[in-house]
C-alpha cells in the first residue's frame, strides 16, 4: 500500500465529504440507515427500491468497476424489503437483490462480489413472469460470504457459518458450518464453544473507534505538506521517492 501523502486536515476535510455525500444521496433511498456507517467511495454505492433498512456501524467499500448494490423490485409498488442488521460489511462487488424478502444477520461480512438473491427473476418455460411463490433468503449473525459466493433464493444461513469462495448455495445452511462447492456442501463444522470475535464485538462502542482512527490519522499524517501531495498527484512517480 502507498504511503497516504494528504497532510491530516485534507484527509478529515475529506472524510466529511465522504459522510456528508452517504447523508445526503444514500440515506433518502433507505429506510432506515443506522449511525456511525463507513462508506467509502458511496458514489459507487447504489441503493434502489422500497423498504431497505440497514442498521448502525454499515460499513460498504466501494470501487468504480466493482460497485456495491442493494435494491428491491418488490412484486407490486411498495412490496419487498431488505433489511441488514448492525456491523454488516459489504466489500466491492457485493450485492443484494431482493423481490421479496432478503434479511442479513448482524455482523455478516460479505466478500468480493458475494451475492444474494430472493429469486430467479423469471420462470423457466415463461421468461416473462416470476415464480409466484414467494422464497425468502435468511442469513444469520456474523456468517461469512466468500469471495465471488452466491446465496440463492429460499436459503437459511445458520449463525457463524462459511461459505467459501465461489461456492453456490442452493439449499439451507445450518450454523457454526463452513459449505464449499457447486451445489454447497458441509466440508467442516465450527466449534461454537471456542468462541468467535466478531464485528459487534469490534464495533460495541463506535464512538471509541472513531476516536482511535482519528488519533492515529492525526500522529501519522502530521509530517505532509500540502505541496508534498500536490506534487504526486501531479507528478506521480514522484511517490516511489
């Protein structure tokens, strides 16, 4: 990772642009959006439909080829919801696709374009029509959604289990499990009484965390100058000085 050059103000000042952007375009196409979220890059953070509720400590990243979506398209206006609980971290890519109801866990971390889904969007022989039948997907506290994984529709997820990378869930998931492959399987289970750190841990008092960030921003980014950074942004190769 390259050395942040930004002297300690820009960076703060950029910072609450960040946060006033996530106010100001995100927080009108939610619900509900708890305190204390982290999005980063939210103008490649898009939020559409009905009846999304996300709770505190929402951490999104997102990346100009990799968006972060969320969206709802309920069967009739007004219908389907996605509600995510507190401490939820959605990385580049990921996404959440909901006709009906997709819920996700306090704590859930999904990965590089993980995927969830509450339907095929359309039936097999019409192509015109989705299934009637509703299919729900549940996805408990602090489970793990591998690189490039897929929940499809109908699935429960168990409290604490792992899908692995590239796997594709069809079928629910019991808890304290790790499921691989196409259609998942259990290759492992978790032993819940070794106990699990997670992000509701990490994040029990957000306040102090923002604090902690702020301070160490603040010690290492003392040293830079404005004109430091002006001269890599203009000149970049000056960074490997």
């Amino acid at each position: 990772m390259r050395e942040d050059l930004r002297p300690w103000w820009l960076k703060k000042s950029y910072l609450r642009f960040r946060h006033w952007y996530a106010e100001y375009f995100l927080r009108p196409e939610c619900e509900a959006l708890g305190p204390y979220h982290t999005i980063m890059k939210p103008w490649y953070v898009n939020i559409s439909g009905n009846n999304i509720r996300i709770g505190r400590s929402f951490t999104a990243i997102g990346e100009p080829m990799h968006q972060v979506e969320i969206g709802v398209w309920g069967r009739e206006q007004g219908h389907g919801r996605v509600d995510i609980g507190d401490c939820v971290l959605m990385s580049p890519g990921s996404r959440i696709s909901a006709s009906d109801e997709v819920v996700i866990g306090d704590g859930t971390m999904f990965a590089n374009g993980a995927y969830v889904t509450d339907s095929d969007w359309h039936m097999i022989y019409d192509r015109t029509e989705r299934d009637p039948r509703p299919t729900p997907v549940h996805i408990g506290r602090n489970v793990w959604l591998g690189d490039g994984s897929c929940v499809l529709k109908g699935v429960t997820i168990g409290d604490n289990s792992v899908v692995a990378a590239r796997a594709v869930v069809t079928r629910d998931v019991p808890a304290n499990v790790v499921v691989a492959g196409n259609p998942a399987k259990v290759v492992k289970e978790l032993d819940p009484e070794r106990g699990f750190v997670t992000r509701m841990d990490y994040f029990a008092d957000p306040e102090a965390i923002e604090r902690f960030f702020d301070a160490i921003n603040a010690e290492v980014l003392a040293g830079n100058s404005l004109w430091r950074w002006l001269w890599a942004v203009i000149y970049p190769p000056s960074k490997r000085h």
